[in-house]
C-alpha cells in the first residue's frame, strides 16, 4: 500500500509541476509568437474561408508581424506582398482598396488573404501548393506542377526545388500550429 501513495504522490505532483511550467511558458512563448490585428485577421480569414491559424502563420513568418516590413525583394506590409501583386488583386479579384492604402495592416491583410484565396482556389484547394504560390510565384509553381519529377497529378507537389519555397512551407505551417495552440479557443 504504501508504495501506491508514493506513486501516486508522484504523479500528481510531476502534474502539479507541468501545470505550473505550462502556465509560465505560455505568456513567454506569446512574446516570441505575438498577435496584432486579429480582428482583421479574422474578419479577413472568415470572409474568404481560410484558416485563420493559417493568416497568422503566414504574418508570423513574412513580416514578424512588423507592418513596416519592406523584403529585399520590395515585397511589404504584414503580409510582404509586391506592389504588382498587390495591385494586380485589387484590379481581378475586385478589391475596393487605393493604391497608397496596399501597405496598411488592414488592407495588407485583406489583399493578402484574397490572393491566398485565389491560390487555393487556382489549385484545387490545395494550400500546400497556394502556400508555394505565395512564396515563389505562379510562374514557377506552374512550371514545377507541369513536370512529372515534382508532381504527378498538376495540383500536387511531391517536392520542391526551391529549398527557400520548401523551407517557407514548413515554417508557416509550425507557426500555424503554434498559434492554433496559444491563441485557439
């Protein structure tokens, strides 16, 4: 008898003390992994069906949340889109937004989660490939689905041979769970 009290003693004190690690991690990991403009996020993210987990993957992973965020490529805004990119969504996927408005977070956010959008919908859903869209352009995502050596059915990729495209990927969708798990309901 005496050797279940100890166990048991055990056990719930290594809970007591996960419980405690838990409740003093979270509030650190939520400095590395913060949050801003979640309404828009979300109001976003909802208007066009997307995962909002998954905006804030991607936000986390482009910009750092940094709404001044400018890419050696001239890419800006949270969600670093390219002014021609930016422009070209407002133009065919009907956005009411101004010109000088694309960099705003609120408007950032809006276009970029219509483009994800189109994406998605361009590729049958799949985000996997929407999300190498994003990064590495239509034009050498098309190129890569029309070769069997990257992907057998056209909408699939089975690899990537941008190790930059591969690498964002994989970013986005860990900054997506992480943030599923400290800002989910």
């Amino acid at each position: 008898m005496k050797n279940k009290k100890g166990y048991f003693s055990a056990v719930i004190t290594v809970a007591l003390i996960s419980a405690a690690a838990a409740a003093l991690l979270r509030p650190a990991m939520k400095l590395l992994y913060p949050l801003k403009y979640e309404d828009s996020i979300i109001a976003y993210s909802s208007r066009y069906e997307l995962n909002e987990f998954l905006v804030m993957g991607i936000i986390s992973t482009e910009s750092s949340f940094d709404e001044e965020a400018v890419s050696h490529k001239s890419a800006g805004g949270l969600m670093q889109l390219k002014k021609e990119t930016a422009l070209w969504c407002i133009e065919n996927l009907n956005l009411d937004i101004a010109e000088e408005k694309i960099y705003s977070p609120k408007e950032n956010i809006y276009i970029g989660c219509a483009y994800l959008d189109y994406l998605e919908d361009l590729y049958g859903g799949n985000t996997r490939t929407a999300l190498a869209a994003y990064n590495a352009g239509l034009g050498n995502v098309n190129n890569w689905l029309s070769q069997p050596r990257y992907s057998d059915d056209g909408v699939t990729l089975k690899s990537i041979p941008f190790n930059e495209t591969a690498q964002y990927i994989k970013k986005v969708s860990k900054r997506m769970e992480i943030y599923r798990g400290l800002y989910g309901k």
